[in-house]
C-alpha cells in the first residue's frame, strides 16, 4: 500500500508540474511565488517576494541598488542575481499623428521595435463586450488613452508577403523579461495626460510560436502585485498556430482576446500570403476559432489586411462573411500599408470602402482601420529587423 501511495504521490506531482508555468532563466521574469522559494533560502521573510516583484513590475525600477525598502544586503545579493534591465529605449519616432515608435535595444544587440498608438474617438467607439454603462463608468475616458503594439520575437519566421517583419527570417524568441520591459519602458513615453489603456501582441513576430515566454509575460503584466493589466485589454495575435491557439484559451480560460490574422477567405489566395496556412488549413482554424472558449459577450478578432486585385474582390467579402457566420467575430479591415520590396500595395480606397460595405450589410462589426504612424514606419507590417547589422524597411 505505501508504494501505491508513493507512486500516487509522484503522478500528482507530475500534474502540478506540468499545470504550473516552466521556470524562468532570467530572475526578472519571476512571479512573486518563485521569488519567495529564493528568498528564504536566503533566510529573508516571505514578504519580501512581494515588495521586489513590486519594484520591477508595478514601477518599472531594475536596479536593485534603489530598491529602498530592501536591506543592502539583500540588494547586493539581487545584484549579483542578474537583477538588471532586460532592454532600454534607444530611439524613439514620433508620427505627425502622435504615434511613436519606440526601438528597443536588448543587451545582445538585437533592436527590436513597438508602437505606442494614441486612441482616436473612432477607435473607442466599440464598447459591446464591456457591457451597458461601461462607457460612463469607466475613469479612464476622462483621460487621454494609448495603445501599445507588444514585439515578441526577433525577426519573424512566418514571411507573410505583405509584412516587413519576416524579410530577414527569425533570428531568436524574445524572453518573457524582454516582452513585459517594452510595456514597462513604453509607459515612460506616454505624454502628460495619457494612459496606457490597451496591449496588443501584434509587433514583430509570432507570439505563438514563442509561446512559453509569451504566455508567461502575460501572467506578469496581469499579476495584481505588478501593472495588473486587464486580461479583457490585451489581444495577442496569430497567423494560426492551432495548438497554440487551444492553449492559449485553456491556459487563460478564454479571457486573452484572440485575434486571427486571416487575410483571405480560401486556401489558395491566403497560401500565397501566409504560408504556415499550408500547415495550419482554413478549416482547422475555423474549428480552432469554434471551440475558443469565450466569455460571453467577447468576441473573436479578425485582421485583414486588404491588397490590391488579391483578396478585396466583392466575391472574397461575400465568402468571407459566409466563412465566419457561425463564430462570434468583429472583423478589423486594413489597407495593406507601403513594404520596401514588395510588389503588392493596396487597392483602391472605394474599393476597400466596398469591401466592408458587404461585411457589414452581412451584419457583421467591421472597421476600416486607418494607417497610423506610416510617416515614420510604424503601420502595421512595418516594423522590421535592426541591429546587428540590419537595417530597417521603409526608412
């Protein structure tokens, strides 16, 4: 009988293991839980956990040295930990219309870029997943707000043919510190007035194919000891990596927006623009979309980026509306923006304008997003590889 419950034992064990998140390399990333196992084996009460993950996460101070509540032993200590920034900024590039774009140097060298996006009254407008009254109720309307596009990886290996992104390949994951410091040093950027409101995963790369370091970043920015972001304010984007789409919903019971970058209605026209879909069919991420387990009145996210005499025909709206008619979506509609080297552009203005006409008429929520930032290459599928010797598209 004690083999039986030794064993017993060791299978539950296994389970939180596989359940609990895998461990960090770099101390920055530690959730107060693992700071505390360190610390008392350092003979340091258990609250400390808490006030270091406070000093990083809730204000952004890297330094341990000014870490005040600390005794200086203990700073010292977390010195010698590795305790130290996981990026700067090292150039920021502000639009005519407000938006920067903020390059962010990591300590190999790499150059990996995010957009700090001010909200317009338009963008605003879409409150029918927060509920009636939420627009007067919430504080956060009485202040300016942004939003802050989030890179996750070093390049991208995806290449879809309309993103700059991609042209180099991927040359690493960023590490979860790397993620969560570009929205620590982003609020540093924020003007007078102004509040970061949204995260969107959508900069360099794709968050699921990173998904251990990206998924842990998440659980950072939310813990209520750090920023204590909102879960129904952060999107992380996808071209459709499926299994990592079902973990995602699992590992956060659905309260991550999701949004699908799609970009056709069929197999063959978004093969030719996002080739992981010859690994990843639009049946299987309409099945993937279905069983996203959503909160009620949340909705799925659909990007499409809308180019010219490729997928903005009146035929591609109409199947596109009958692709998504049995999936609670709302529907962002993009004209694909200026990439150095490539031969596709967008179409038309009337006929972007058409296209979401069609949409709408089928009842969806669709909106035409207008390009922001793309007088210093910050639009969407702009941003791209520097450092180490790259330089960056569109400049």
């Amino acid at each position: 009988m004690k083999a039986v419950g030794t064993r017993t034992g060791a299978a539950a064990t296994q389970a939180e293991d596989i359940a609990r998140p895998p461990q960090p390399a770099e101390p920055v990333a530690r959730l107060p839980e693992e700071w505390q196992d360190k610390l008392e084996r350092l003979g340091e009460p258990p609250y400390r956990a808490r006030q270091l993950f406070q000093w990083i996460h809730a204000r952004g101070v890297y330094d341990p040295l000014g870490m005040s509540n600390l005794g200086r032993g203990l700073r010292e200590l977390l010195v010698e930990e590795g305790v130290r920034p996981p990026a700067t900024v090292v150039e920021v590039r502000r639009a005519g219309d407000g938006t920067r774009k903020i390059v962010y140097g990591l300590a190999d060298g790499a150059r990996v870029e995010g957009v700090l996006i001010p909200m317009t009254d338009d963008e605003e407008i879409d409150d029918s997943e927060d509920g009636a009254g939420a627009r007067e109720a919430d504080p956060l309307r009485l202040e300016r707000r942004a939003t802050l596009c989030v890179s996750t990886q070093y390049g991208c290996a995806v290449r879809c043919a309309f993103c700059a992104s991609g042209r180099s390949g991927l040359l690493r994951g960023l590490r979860a510190d790397e993620i969560e410091a570009q929205v620590l040093l982003a609020r540093t950027q924020l003007d007078p007035g102004e509040r970061l409101r949204n995260l969107v995963f959508m900069g360099m790369g794709e968050p699921l194919q990173n998904y251990d370091p990206t998924a842990r970043a998440l659980r950072l920015l939310m813990h209520p000891d750090g920023l204590g972001m909102s879960p129904r304010r952060i999107t992380v984007s996808t071209v459709g990596v499926v299994p990592a789409m079902r973990r995602l919903g699992q590992d956060f019971a659905g309260k991550v927006g999701l949004a699908l970058s799609l970009h056709a209605p069929d197999d063959a026209t978004r093969a030719r623009l996002v080739p992981i879909n010859a690994r990843y069919p639009i049946a299987d991420l309409m099945r993937a979309l279905r069983d996203y387990p959503l909160p009620k009145r949340r909705r799925i996210t659909i990007e499409y980026t809308v180019i010219d005499a490729v997928n903005d025909s009146p035929a591609q709206a109409r199947a596109l509306a009958e692709l998504l008619r049995p999936i609670p979506v709302k529907i962002n509609l993009i004209a694909m923006n200026p990439v150095e080297g490539s031969p596709l552009g967008p179409p038309p203005r009337e006929r972007v304008e058409r296209f979401r006409e069609i949409l709408a008429d089928a009842g969806y929520s669709c909106f035409l997003r207008t390009p922001r930032g793309d007088d210093v290459a910050a639009a969407c599928g702009q941003l791209a590889l520097r450092g180490r010797g790259e330089g960056t598209s569109g400049e």
